[in-house]
C-alpha cells in the first residue's frame, strides 16, 4: 500500500540556491501536504546544498546522498525509495504553480495507467542554461503555462 499519492522526485548536483527556490514554492501546494511527499537526491554535490536537508518543511521530506552517478541514476534512487503511487519527477530549477501537484493528481484520476505531461515556460534569465537556450532555439513561441495550465494525459499499457 502506498504511503502518498505523488511522490515528487527531484535530482540536484550542486545547486543549493535554486533547490531552496523550489522546495519553498514546494509548500505552497494546494493539494495538500499529506498528499505527497518530496525525495531530493542529492548526487554527490561539493556545495552548501547537503545543509538543505536540516531545514524544516511542512511536508514530509526525503533527503537522499549519494556519490556522484548522474542525473538519471539520481532520479531511478528517488523512483526506488518513493513511497507514492505516482511518481512526479522535477529538476532542481522548475519553479512550479500553487497548484501543480493538484493538476498532476487530476491528471491521474480518470485512467490507472497514465503518462501525465505539462506545459514549460522557462523564465528569461541573464546568463541562461545550456537547456534554455536550447529549448528556446527550438520552440517557436513559449507554451502557456499559469494556475491554470493543462496536462495532456497519455495512456500506456
């Protein structure tokens, strides 16, 4: 039997600044803490970030070190000690809405076996990610995203 609803899984290699970012906008969901829970592996960062896990968060929080094996290795431990019946992945810099975590659980709600994928909007930054400049290079114009925002649900068998 599972423990949460969703277990939010987010990878993070040295960057403790925007990882607070996230896991303070985290708190704001409106599902509810008791829905979920939110598994941070840390794969093996040499910066402040480690020092995130003694912080106090009204949700149940797993802090998971490792040595440094990869992002993918990262996110397969957090899917491997999550106690959800969904698993969410998030990276350390996706700053999410009040209520994404509610969206994900609507999402998951008419079928058992399904795929539920949302709209990025990546914010401008000065010096931007190898990602966002990517991502930007290959997207025509950004995609809507608010309170709002839809999720295509894509079933799987």
């Amino acid at each position: 039997m599972n423990e949460f609803e969703v277990s939010l899984i987010i990878p993070t290699y040295n960057r403790k600044s925007s990882l607070e970012q996230v896991l303070q906008v985290i708190s704001s969901q409106t599902c509810g803490v008791e829905a979920f829970e939110v598994i941070v592996v840390d794969d093996g960062s040499t910066d402040d970030t480690p020092q995130l896990a003694s912080n106090s968060y009204p949700y149940c929080m797993n802090y998971i070190r490792q040595e440094n094996k990869g992002a993918a290795e990262a996110r397969n431990r957090g899917a491997r000690e999550a106690r959800g019946r969904i698993l969410q992945f998030l990276d350390d810099d996706i700053q999410i809405n009040s209520g994404f975590l509610e969206a994900v659980l609507q999402g998951h709600a008419l079928e058992e076996r399904v795929i539920v994928v949302g709209n990025l909007q990546i914010p401008p930054r000065e010096n931007p990610t190898v990602f966002q400049q990517v991502y930007e290079a290959n997207t025509a114009s950004p995609p809507p995203i608010g309170e709002g925002e839809e999720f295509v649900r894509i079933p799987y068998t």
